[in-house]
C-alpha cells in the first residue's frame, strides 16, 4: 500500500516504489511472462534509478525543490502534480523536472512528472470534460487528487497502432485493432485492442489510454480517456527489445545498463474500467479538446523540454572532456564546432524559459506556458538534434570505434599491455579514456543511443504536426497589421 500525503509531509520512497511494482503486472520479454519487473534483468537497473526519483522527492534537503504545499489543506505534494497560479509557480516546476532529469542526465524520458503534468492540466480546466457530462469533469478532478496525494506516476498510450492508416477506426479490418468501448455495463465499461506507445509503462503505477491522432466519425468508441492499473490481469505490456539485456557491465554500457526506460505496445484484452476511472466516454469532441483547450499539452512538455535541455548539456559535457583529452580543445576549428554546439543548447535553454516569461494567465487565474515558445523549439528539435549529434560525432572521428572489444581487455595478461599502452591519451590512463569513449558511444552510437535519437525526433509527434501546433499558436496578426499599415501609407 501507498502512504497517503498528509499534512506531515509523508511521502512516497524509492524503497514504497519499487515493492509496489510486484503488482502481478502482465510484461512479456522474449515470449516469456516477467515475473518480478525490479528482479529482472531487463528492467532491474532502470528500476532503481526510477527509485532513487522518488527518493530524491524525499529528502528533506530537496524540499522546496520538489515539493509544494496545498494552501487549503496545508499538505505536501509533488511539484509535478502542481497547478501554477503565478509564473514562478512554473519556474518551480521547470527547476523540479530538471532536478529529475539530471538523475539519468536526461536520458529517461517518461519520468512521473511528465503525464503528472498532463493530469494538472486536465484538472486545471475540468470544465472541458464536462462537456461529455459533469460526472466525468468530477472523475478527472478526483484522479487528480488521488494521484496527487500518493505521488502515484501515471505514463500513456494515445496513438493507435500503425496497422492501416489509410482507414479511420472503424474501417480497420477488425475494429479491435484499435483500443476501444466493446461493452457497457452498469458499473462501467470494457476495453479491447491495442494502443501505442506507453514509454516508462513497465515503471509506472497506472496507464491513460486515450487517443491524439484526429478521430473521424464513426470512430466514437475510440474517443476514450480512462485510467488502468498497470497490474490489471487483462493488460499486456510488450516492450520492445530492452537492451539492458545486452549490457552486462557497466563500464561497456554505462547507459544502457541504468536508463532504458523502455517503450511498450500496450493490448487491452477486454479490460473493465470502472465508471470513476472514465473521464472521456465516445466523444470525438472531448478527446481532441483535452490535449489543446487545457494547459495538460504545454504542462507535460514543459517536463519534456527541461529533461531535454539537460540532456543537452550532458552531451555537451562528453563534447568538452573528449576534446580535453585529445588535446584538441584550443583547436580553432574545434571551438567553431564547439561554438555551434553552444548556440543550438543556447536556444533550447533560452526557449524552455521563454515559455515562463511569456506565460498567459487564463480567468480561472491558471498559468499557462508560452505555446509559441513551446512549439516553435518543438517544430525545430527533430532538425536540430540531428546536426547536434553529427558535431560530437565529427569532434570524436575514429575515436569512439577504435576501441577494445570490452572491460577485459583491460586486464587480460594477453591484452592489458598493449591496451595500457595504445589506449592511453596525453592527459589520462587508457582505463580513464576507454570509459569515457564507451560513454560517448553509448550516448550517441549504441542501439541504446540510436533508439534516443528516434524519440527526440518523435516524441512530440511528426514535425508537421507540431509544426501545425506552431502555426495556429503564433500570433499573425501583428505581422500582417504592419504590413497592412505599410500598404496605406504607400
């Protein structure tokens, strides 16, 4: 069980966390049920740097960071369940996801704080899903509270899987392609299909199964928002390949081996959702408003920004030390690549900011983040990150291949004289080097690597979807006013 919040401030543990995880979860791996997710090799290490999370949340020395008080209840939360009323409210809760963030050094992407967002938001405007009927802006605001007082961590599943996107829903060959209503009942309603990609799921408490993609009419049973318990009998996770597996040490994997948060195809096989936990029910309208009529959208990638700028600055971190140890740092055409790197980090960090300064404060008194300073970093990532990646490797040139096969040859009497000898730079032991190599590869040339570059590239969604999201938020208008005027006065 779950330690509620209280006015004394007790809060959720790494050591709570990670014994809530035996839920009898459904994860299968290589065609085999996982027993115990913490105990497993895939998951095991992922799971105690999800821990310390938590942990990092409780410590006293952390406090202001990490958490707020409720003014009405005077009781302890954490800053990601927070619904900002003033813009250092936000601040507050950028500087809390970017303390989460430099656990993994951004590599985990799906921390609690990223749907707890989302939850803020919806609980923030709950007027959007009362349009479907009150009961269902009461169930929201209810899991709200619920996931709020037991630092509960929630991930989702909102894009249908990519089986015939020619067709909508219910024009798939079978209509439980996608997760959808197959029944009614009294005490609630039953969901089958599948539903992509519940990043983080294998470590979350709970799963939101709705859907982002534009729904058609006709595809009303799939306009959905509901919560399930991760460790439901009727919900399978399948996460792709987890290359944890792989990495048996952590000198070889150093990233790999601790941050794979793995990303799951998710199937309801006639999963029952009580009526409390319905918040959208066959309402086309609801389901699209929910992601752009509440701040839920800007609140959860605002998380997604600031985890992305300290990954950022971890990657320029690797840059500098490699160049350090090869001598090249004072290198002018080095410092011109270094110089570019900068800049392009400079920007996302200058736009992460942008979206507090720029925030809009609606009637209710709720602050919102800058979408324009939100989508517009958003629209460039997926061009951005690419050319970033591309100068490290450039600064790097042979460097990160021309290594030994693994830790053993580093102490193996038939190869540690040589690797000792070859390996070493002017500035450090061939060990010193080596492991800084492994984790510039892993960073940037590893299946664990690659698979990062993909989901900065989409996380938000393909590029012009997000560059949709640009377009209707940029204000036109005081664009074409001046070109207006300047007609007139022709």
């Amino acid at each position: 069980m779950l330690k509620k919040a209280t006015s004394t401030g007790t809060i959720r543990t790494g050591a709570e966390y990670l014994r809530s995880l035996d839920d009898g979860r459904n994860v299968f791996v290589d065609g085999e049920r996982v027993g115990d997710v913490t105990k497993h090799p895939a998951f095991s290490e992922t799971a105690k740097t999800c821990a310390r999370l938590f942990d990092v949340a409780a410590d006293p020395s952390m406090r202001e960071r990490m958490r707020y008080t409720d003014p009405d209840t005077g009781r302890s939360h954490l800053r990601a369940y927070q619904i900002p009323k003033t813009r250092e409210d936000l601040k507050a809760k950028r500087l809390a996801s970017e303390t989460w963030a430099e656990v993994s050094y951004g590599m985990v992407g799906r921390t609690p704080d990223h749907v707890a967002g989302y939850f803020a938001g919806y609980a923030a405007v709950p007027e959007v899903f009362a349009k479907g009927g009150q009961q269902f802006a009461d169930n929201v605001s209810n899991f709200y509270r619920k996931a709020r007082d037991n630092d509960l961590w929630a991930t989702y599943a909102i894009v249908p899987p990519q089986i015939d996107r020619s067709k909508p829903g219910h024009k798939q060959s079978d209509p439980t392609l996608y997760a959808g209503v197959v029944e009614e009942r009294d005490g609630g309603i039953v969901i089958k299909g599948g539903q992509q990609l519940a990043t983080a799921g294998v470590f979350s408490d709970y799963l939101y199964l709705s859907c982002i993609h534009p729904l058609a009419p006709g595809d009303e049973n799939y306009a959905i928002g509901v919560v399930i318990p991760m460790g439901d009998p009727n919900l399978r996770l399948y996460p792709r390949r987890p290359f944890a597996l792989r990495a048996d040490n952590k000198f070889d994997f150093p990233l790999s081996s601790r941050f794979d948060e793995t990303d799951c195809f998710v199937v309801c096989d006639n999963v029952f959702v009580p009526w409390e936990n319905v918040f959208i029910y066959k309402n086309i309208e609801v389901c699209r408003d929910q992601w752009w009529k509440t701040p839920a959208h800007s609140y959860g990638n605002l998380q997604a920004q600031a985890r992305y700028a300290t990954k950022l600055r971890f990657m320029m971190g690797i840059a500098k030390r490699m160049n350090e140890m090869t001598g090249n740092d004072a290198a002018p055409p080095v410092q011109v690549q270094m110089g570019e790197l900068a800049a392009l980090i400079a920007i996302v960090e200058g736009m992460l900011e942008s979206q507090e300064v720029k925030a809009d404060i609606d009637r209710n008194g709720v602050v919102w983040p800058s979408k324009t300073a939100l989508y517009s970093v958003m629209a460039l990532q997926s061009e951005i990150n690419p050319r970033m990646l591309d100068i490290v490797r450039e600064l790097t040139g042979s460097a990160m291949i021309s290594l030994p096969s693994s830790v053993k040859d580093l102490t193996s009497p038939h190869t540690a004289g040589d690797i000792g000898k070859y390996m070493a730079s002017a500035t450090s032991d061939a060990r010193s080097r080596i492991a800084l190599m492994r984790l510039a590869w892993d960073f940037i040339g590893s299946e664990f690597g690659n698979r990062s570059a993909q989901y900065e590239k989409f996380y938000g969604g393909a590029s012009f979807l997000v560059k949709m999201n640009m377009y209707r938020a940029f204000d036109f208008n005081r664009c074409t006013s001046m070109v207006d005027d300047a007609l007139n006065h022709a």
